[in-house]
C-alpha cells in the first residue's frame, strides 16, 4: 500500500535507506556516501551493484549534526559501532 508520499510503507519502515537518501539528507554529494561506505567508515550492505546503509546510523549522524556539534564523521562512526557491538553483546550474554 502506498502513503500519501507515494512511497509504500514498508520503505518507511526499512533499515535501510539508499545512498541517493543518505546524501540528500546529510547534504552531501552520493560520491562523499560511496567513499564513506567504501572506507568502512558507513555501515551497510552491498546487494549486486546496490549500496544500502543502515537507517538508525544515517538517522544518528543527522541528528548530531543538526544539534549543531562539530561532529567528526569518523570518530562519530567508531563510536557508534562500538556502543552497537556492546549492545548486542549484552543482549547475547
């Protein structure tokens, strides 16, 4: 079923979110996104030619950066693997 925005709901709801949104969003050119991924700096997945990234990161980063912080792309992106890997270690044990 498709929502007024004339994307279907499950879009809306993916954890994912494609490179063309990633770099609308963060106000980048694809080609910063595509680097990014390529340099394991962004987390996602590849499927074929496709390039995904994974939505709660991209929505993370955006709201740093609209809170008005510096944020250092980079360390940002350690920082939240690492609290992801501790929380899935956490659910685990």
């Amino acid at each position: 079923m498709q929502s007024s925005t004339g994307k279907h709901e499950s879009d809306q709801e993916s954890p994912l979110i494609s490179v063309k949104e990633t770099a609308a969003l963060l106000k980048v050119s694809p080609v910063t996104v595509y680097r990014r991924y390529h340099a394991e700096v962004f987390p996602g997945r590849r499927v074929g030619r496709k390039i995904d990234l994974h939505r709660p990161f991209v929505a993370a980063l955006h709201a740093a950066i609209c809170a008005g912080r510096s944020v250092d792309v980079d360390e940002f992106a350690v920082a939240w693997k690492r609290a992801r890997t501790a929380e899935l270690d956490e659910a685990v044990a």
